[in-house]
C-alpha cells in the first residue's frame, strides 16, 4: 500500500446516531462525552463509549446554536454554557435530574431586547473569566462571568457575524469573523480593534465567483495558528501569530499578529461553503462543507520558503449528512452533525485509523529548518 493509500483511509465512521430536531452545535465535555445542540431548543449529552444520552435539556425555546464546556470539580459531567436566541444560560449537568428545563439554570443572561438580534457563537477565554458572542447584528460582545456585565466592542460587522474566538496566550485578545469577508482582531478590554483582514473576491477563469467570501467558520489551534473558511469554498490559514516556542526564535509581540499578511494564505479547497471546522493538533486541521464533504489537511509554515504550506491528507463525504451544521474533532476522532434529507438531525463519530494515525503523526511534524 502506497503512503497516499494508507492516508486515504485516515478514518472510518464509527457510530451514526440520529434525532428527531437538526443538530446545530456540538462539543466535547470531557475526552468521552459529546455534547449535542438542537433546533428545537434541546441539547443532549452523550456516552461515547456506549453511545447513549446519559442527559439533556429541553424547552428552551431557540435553536441551541453554541456550547462551551466548563470543567467542574468533583464531577465528570462539565457544566455547560449555552445559547438559545437572545440568551446565555449556564446548566450544572451533574445535577440528580436527567431531562432539565430552562427553569434549571444557575445563570440566564439576555444580550438583546431586539427579537432580530440572535447570538450565534460563544467562546470561553483560557482563564474561563470571559465568554465572547457573535450577533447577526455583526456585533461582537464579551460577558464578564463575575458579575455578568455585556461589554460590545466599539467596531462591528456591516453583516452577520457568525464566529468567534479567543487567542491562545492572549488573555485580552479575540478574533471574529463576519459575512462582510472581514476578520477583525480585537482587545476586548480596550473594545479596540487590533488588526484586520479582509478576504478578496476570489476570481474564476473568465469571471469573478458568483459566491461572495462570507467568513462562515473559524478554528484557533492551541499554538496561536487560525483558519477560516469561506462561503465561496476557500481556506485562510495565517501562522503569524504561532508561539514563539513554536516557531523558534521569534520574540513574543505585544500583541498577536496572526493576520499578518506575509505569513498567511487564501487558497481554494472546494466547490462549496465551508461551515465548520476545527483542529485536531497543532498541525492537522479538519473541514466540512456545508452539503458534507469532509476533509484534513496538515498545514505548517516552511521557514526556507516563507510560505504557508496546506496539504490534504483525507477526504470522504458524509454518507448520511444533507447538510451539516457542526464539526468538532480531537486527536482520534471527527464528530461531524446536522441534518438527513429526511429532516432529521445526524451525528456521524469518524474514529482515525490506527495506520492512518502513524502517518498523520509523521505529517504533523514540520520540516526541518
């Protein structure tokens, strides 16, 4: 078998689960649960090991459209920050009650009065002190979890802004993304814009795509690195903000330069939007576009040549999914969920081959310098 056989078969899907409501957010809790959102207003927690919903929410009213999860002394079962509409709640899922309600929850928060101003994405900073929400209003807002004061940044998108995240070893700094093909890089205490990086139109032979750039998807690695996905199907991975520790010598900047423009790349991967995606490690990242094709790739920066370097590694398409909502991955598994063409929602659990993880090992080694 050739090394580029032996990729191919990366992972194999594992587990197939199906609900009556579309999946539209998935999360880790710890290593073995799944946390599972819906657009009825429910989420379910999942067993991994036996594939069972060992709890759940429901009667929230709005789409489950995010989930953080927060480690909590003493209990394997994280507690779970959540969105639904205009709202934050926070849920303590080790409580005796197996089916909570929106009653349950230790903490709501209202973000908006407007009924057209729906959150869409939550992120927790590593000091778990903060949580940042995107809006469709293009509104980019950090909650202060101490005494749940909202904070909006000073600048917002001229569209929807759909995901947000903050930078690793960067307590103050976070990145969104909007449908104006704009990133922006903020200091959420000053509520000051840092940096930004708008993405180009991206030109077809004999014409301009007919699908604008909407940043539909982002994904930070614990080093520092970000991706994007685009609605026009292309890929933004930009190294300039990798840890020194990482990239070697460099000394560490007052501030996070990974939109620099010299250490970055746009490039074209597919024929569709790209909607989710996530980092399995530092260097292997997964995507999914929106009619379910998935993909990895091992991206690294070569210093000799200056440039960015994206390789594909796996590819498959769903073989369940119509349309997907969600992906989240580790270093074993890719959880990909939305919904059949039936209408009901889907999770599929892809577990990595055994060779295929020798091999992805091997790749996720940068070059030689």
């Amino acid at each position: 078998m050739s090394d580029s056989e032996e990729t191919q078969q990366g992972f194999s899907l594992e587990k197939t689960l199906e609900i009556p409501s579309r999946i539209s957010s998935l999360a880790f809790g710890h290593a073995g649960h799944l946390f599972a959102g819906a657009d009825d207003g429910s989420f379910r927690i999942y067993d991994l090991s036996a594939f069972k919903v060992l709890k759940g929410v429901r009667g929230l009213g709005a789409e489950v459209s995010s989930i953080v999860c927060v480690k909590k002394p003493g209990s394997d079962l994280r507690d779970a920050w959540i969105i639904h509409g205009k709202y934050i709640s926070k849920f303590q899922m080790d409580s005796p009650k197996m089916i909570q309600t929106l009653e349950d929850a230790v903490a709501t928060i209202q973000v908006s009065q407007d009924d057209n101003e729906i959150l869409n994405e939550l992120a927790l900073n590593a000091n778990k002190s903060h949580l940042a929400f995107t809006l469709d209003s293009g509104v980019v807002g950090v909650v202060d979890l101490s005494d749940k004061t909202i904070t909006r940044m000073q600048t917002k998108h001229d569209s929807v802004c759909d995901t947000v995240k903050f930078v690793p070893d960067r307590p103050r700094e976070l990145i969104s993304g909007g449908y104006d093909t704009i990133l922006l890089h903020f200091d959420y205490v000053q509520g000051k814009v840092l940096s930004r990086r708008q993405m180009d139109p991206y030109t077809e032979e004999g014409g301009v795509s007919l699908s604008p750039p909407f940043i539909l998807s982002t994904a930070m690695s614990a080093t520092g690195v970000l991706a994007a996905g685009t609605a026009d199907g292309r890929l933004f991975v930009g190294f300039g903000g990798e840890k020194s520790s990482v990239k070697g010598s460099k000394k560490k900047s007052k501030k996070w330069e990974g939109l620099e423009e010299d250490e970055t790349v746009l490039v074209k991967v597919a024929e569709g939007p790209i909607v989710a995606m996530a980092f399995a490690d530092s260097r292997r990242l997964i995507t999914s576009t929106l009619l379910g094709v998935i993909t990895e790739y091992h991206i690294f920066y070569d210093q000799a040549e200056a440039s960015v370097v994206i390789q594909q590694s796996w590819q498959q398409d769903s073989p369940g999914l119509t349309k997907v909502n969600a992906l989240i991955a580790d270093d074993k598994r890719i959880i990909v969920g939305g919904f059949s063409g039936k209408g009901r929602g889907v999770i599929e659990i892809w577990k990595q081959d055994t060779a295929a993880a020798k091999k992805d090992k091997e790749l996720s080694r940068p070059p030689s310098p």
